[in-house]
C-alpha cells in the first residue's frame, strides 16, 4: 500500500489518494485509463468529478506522487537472489 486511506479525511486528499489507487491498479491485466470519479454527498446524492479534472489529477500524481522503486530496496534485494536459479540451462 502507497498511502493509508481514512474517510475522515477531508476531499482533496480524499481524492488524491483514491485517484492514485486506480492508477497503480492501471498496471494490472483488465483494468483501463479510464476513470470516473462519483463522490457521494452525506444525503446520497452523487457528484461526477469532470474527465478533464480526472486528467489533470493523473497528471499531478505522474509529476509529484508517482512512487519509484527505492534503491535501498533494490540493494537489499540484489543478496537474496541465487542468479544460478535465474540462468537459462542449455
């Protein structure tokens, strides 16, 4: 998980965090760019948030929020790994 979620939390983080969810499942097999954005008022009436607004979300979280692999990571990884196990055997 990039970010924990509360409905506490006020709308523009709200949006934030649910915007970038959809956009990292955008890498899994079957689930599209296109994105709807619908938030619910407390009397169940439903707001749509514009497809150009929903674009521009995207393009901030591509700017600034986009989650890279930390190298940290990768060198604590690069140690487990028994490359022989990864070689293709002729």
């Amino acid at each position: 998980m990039v970010r924990s979620f509360s409905a506490a939390m006020d709308l523009p983080p709200s949006l934030y965090c649910l915007s970038e969810a959809k956009f990292l499942a955008e890498g899994a097999s079957g689930v599209g760019k296109e994105t709807i954005i619908t938030v619910l008022r407390s009397d169940q009436s439903g707001v749509f948030l514009a497809h150009d607004n929903v674009d521009k979300i995207r393009a901030i979280w591509n700017q600034s929020g986009k989650p890279t692999i930390p190298m940290d990571a990768v060198l604590g990884i690069i140690p487990l790994i028994k490359w022989q196990d990864f070689t293709r055997q002729a």
